[in-house]
C-alpha cells in the first residue's frame, strides 16, 4: 500500500474521502468552488433534506431541483448563505443520518484551501489497492480524423469520456451479474478500478451515468483533481430499493477548470409524451479558455429495458428539444454524451441521427465504412443469459465538431467469457472516449 493516504487516510487534508464516508462532511465543506453541483447554484432553493434510503421525489433528495427544471438554465451565481446550508444539510445526511446539524457542519467553505491532488499519486493509491487483481486491459486511441483537409484548430484537442460506470447499489442488489463473483464488486476496490480508468485518460470533459457515490467519491476526488462537478439525480433512484444503499445514482458531468468556464447549467427532468419521467439529463454550456469558443455538453441516461422503445424515443425528442433552445438553434456546438438504452435500430437513435440539430455519433468513425456503430459498448450475463448491446453513444455536431481519434473498445477476448463486470474492468458498459477539435473556421449554422 502507498504512503500517499490519498485513499486511505481520511483525516488527512486532502482527499481519504473514500475508505471512510463518515469523514466525508469536512471536504464537503471545505472546497465549495469545486463543487457546482446544479443544487449550489440555486440558493434561493431550500436546502436538501436527505437521508441514505430518501427519494428525490419524496422532497429528500435533491427537493427543489424539479421545480425549475428548464427554466434550472440559469448562469452560475457565486454561492451565498443558501449555499451553505445546502452543504451542511447534505453533509449532515451523507455522514450519519442525524436529525440536527453539529456545528462542525456549519464551517464556511474556504476555497483557498484547496489542496490539488497530482494525478500521478492518486494513480499509484489506486494501483496499490488494486495490487492483488488482474491489470486493467490496454486499449489504444484510433486516430479517425480527416482535420488535415479541415483546416484543423491549432488549440489542444478536447478529450470527452462518456460511461456508465455501474451503480454501487444495482450491481450488488438489482443487476443480478451471475457470473462476476461479488468480491469483484467490492467498492473499496471497484472504485479504484474506476478512477484508475478516468486517471488514465484524463478526460477535459467526464460525463457519467448510474453515480451513486458522487458526494463521498467523485465530488470530493475529481474537484481536487480540477474538475467543476455537477450531479443530477434521478427522482426515484433504483438504488433506494437496495438495502444499504448509498444514496441515489444519477448522471454527473465534470470538466477541467483550466481548459473551461461554465457559461450556463440546466438540470433536465425528462418528459415522455408531457409526462415526467424518472429520467434525468444534465447541459452546460462551456466556454473554451484557449480559443473563447463555447461548447454545449450533456449527459444523460434514458430509461432501460424492452418494452419501453417508445417512452425513450419521447424522452430523446424532449432532450433534443431542451438542446434546441441551450444551443440557440445549434449557433453552440454540441455534444451529448449517454447510455441510451437503445440499439441503433431504435427510434431514439433515429431522432438524434436525424435531428436539426446536425448531430453525428462519434464511435461510427471507427468502423472500416465510418458508418457503423461498435458492434458493443456493454457485455454482461444475468440470470436471463447474455446481454451484448450498443447502448452508449457519444453525438457531437458534425459541422462545428472533428473526431480527431477514439479509444477502441475491448475486445471479445479481453472481456473473457463471464463478459462484464469483472475483476479487471467495473463496469458492465465500456467508457468512451474521444478527442475533438473545433473546425475552422466556424461554419456557420452547424
Ligand atoms: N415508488 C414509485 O412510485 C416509483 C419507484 N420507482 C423505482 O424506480 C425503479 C425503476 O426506475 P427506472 O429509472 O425506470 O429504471 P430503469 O428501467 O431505467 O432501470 C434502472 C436501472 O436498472 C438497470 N437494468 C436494466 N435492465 C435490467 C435488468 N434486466 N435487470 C436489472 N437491472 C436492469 C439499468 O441499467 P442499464 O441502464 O445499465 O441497463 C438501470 O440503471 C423501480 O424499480 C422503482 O424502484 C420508479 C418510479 C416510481
Ligand atoms: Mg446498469
């Protein structure tokens, strides 16, 4: 084990949020800047009463991140009073559950305390806790870029990664993985298996899906890391059937500070056919330090299963239509990222494929015709059988946008034949990754 105590001291003043969530109150309070999470930037809202088995739409997780939905596009107001006492209401329930707040809660957030966390190190923590399993699998960047006749950007690419990484509380409670053994799912190590692969790649922009540990995990982690974090999620979370659950999983969306500033953030509560759903998606609107240019960026996670093509063909007519106005008609590039729950023979791949919005899904460019998706994005045997699906999609705006490169997926052979989760991998879904660059110069309507 690494000295480093990154991961394994929680008293230290860095991260150590993750071998002990009762420790996690006093980094939430202590690095408030880093933590943009949609409910901050809304003080006028009333601070969140939560608790370990509540439900967004009981008013216990996340009240009042509903009430605005569109209208939630609001540019990022510093944080004021309202602010901390969402900070302390939330630390209050993420730790112990008790009625009244300890004082302890009520220190002001100081950002000047940020102490930055160097990748490199956390990478080492991870590694030695993960010493005993297999290494991860090598996967390469395919360069699928024709920026040389596109007059490419002389600004450094902009690396995305979309993934599903699995929620905690369905993977042990609901998913019914029958051929991963339940160590492999241990928390302690499969979330190091998950920062390992972000720290990997080093994504500029991260968009996540089934995140049911972002306060004690990934907010604390990833803003040390420099990444403005923001998590949505979703109303009635599976993951509160599971006994012992650790709170909601919902979509979370980080980018790196020192490539971006946020201009504008909208929590989307989906509809299907006017209805609300439990489906959630989240769209920033980023300006781009090096060249000024903004881009819009969003993540989502529609509803699962068969049976339900339709209501995630509404769901994704909505999206398009919440991206329509954050993008001013596509004037802002865009890219949105997700798991889909639809193959690419679904109406809602049809809709975002056929969209005004301009919009082309990034990972076709590794086909040999540049005009087929992966054959998979997630691998997975449960009680049913085996579920190989092309799910998660990574759609940018192909006039305004150029896939410089994507990282390939697994293949048949690295996944093995009890498929995903597994002792190497996290997750049932493979991330995606790809790095784009803005065309130039812009061409007008995308
Ligand atoms: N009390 C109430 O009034 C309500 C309660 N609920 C709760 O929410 C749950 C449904 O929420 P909803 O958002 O619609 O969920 P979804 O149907 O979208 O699925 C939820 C999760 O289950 C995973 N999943 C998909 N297929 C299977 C499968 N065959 N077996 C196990 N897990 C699977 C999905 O993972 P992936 O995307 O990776 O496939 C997904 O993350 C209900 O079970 C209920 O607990 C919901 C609404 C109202
Ligand atoms: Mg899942």
């Amino acid at each position: 084990m690494s000295c480093c105590g990154l991961l394994t001291h929680p008293t230290h003043s860095r991260c150590g949020l993750l071998t002990h969530p009762t420790h996690s109150r006093c980094d939430l309070l202590t690095h408030p800047t880093h933590s943009r999470c949609d409910l901050l930037t809304h003080p006028t809202h009333s601070p969140l009463r939560v608790g370990s088995r509540g439900r967004a739409g009981d008013g216990q997780w996340g009240a009042g991140l509903w009430g605005a939905d569109r209208a939630s596009a609001s540019p990022a107001s510093p944080m004021g009073h309202g602010t901390s006492r969402l900070y302390s209401a939330l630390a209050k329930t993420l730790t112990s559950g008790a009625a009244a707040p300890h004082p302890e809660y009520l220190l002001s957030p100081d950002p000047e305390h940020l102490e930055p966390i160097d990748p490199k190190e956390l990478l080492e923590e991870c590694r030695a806790v993960l010493h005993t399993r297999p290494p991860r699998f090598q996967r390469d960047f395919v360069s699928v870029s024709s920026v040389s006749s596109e007059c490419p950007s002389s600004h450094p690419p902009i690396r995305v990664m979309q993934w599903n990484i699995l929620a905690q509380a369905l993977g042990e409670g609901k998913d019914n993985f029958v051929q991963c053994p339940a160590e492999a799912l241990r928390w302690e190590e499969r979330k190091c298996l998950i920062l390992e692969e972000i720290l990997a790649y080093q994504p500029d922009i991260l968009c996540l899906q089934e995140v049911d540990h972002y306060f004690d995990t990934f907010q604390p982690l990833l803003s040390r890391l420099g990444y403005q974090c923001t998590f949505l999620p979703k109303p009635w979370s599976p993951c509160l059937d599971v006994e012992h659950n650790n709170g909601p999983d919902g979509c979370a969306l980080f980018f790196l500070q020192n490539r971006f500033k946020l201009i504008n953030s909208a929590n989307i509560r989906l509809t299907a056919m006017t209805l609300k759903t439990n489906q959630v998606a989240i769209a920033q609107t980023l300006e781009c330090r090096e060249s000024g240019r903004q881009l819009c960026v969003a993540v989502t996670h529609l509803k699962a299963r068969t049976g339900w093509e339709r209501f995630r063909s509404a769901q994704g007519c909505d999206l398009l239509q919440n991206l329509q106005s954050i993008t001013q008609g596509a004037r802002t590039p865009l890219i949105v990222c997700g798991d889909f729950n639809a193959e690419p023979t679904e109406e809602v791949y049809r809709h975002f494929a056929s969209s005004s919005l301009n919009l082309s899904s990034a990972y076709k460019l590794l086909s040999a015709d540049g005009q087929s998706e992966p054959p998979y994005t997630t691998w997975k045997i449960r009680t049913s059988g085996e579920c190989r699906h092309t799910l998660d999609y990574i759609w940018y705006s192909q006039h305004a946008l150029s896939v410089r490169s994507a990282l390939d997926l697994l293949t048949e052979e690295q996944i093995g034949p009890n498929r995903l989760p597994s002792f190497n991998y996290p997750s049932d879904h493979l991330s995606l990754v790809c790095d784009f660059s803005f065309k130039e110069p812009p061409h007008g309507l995308l």
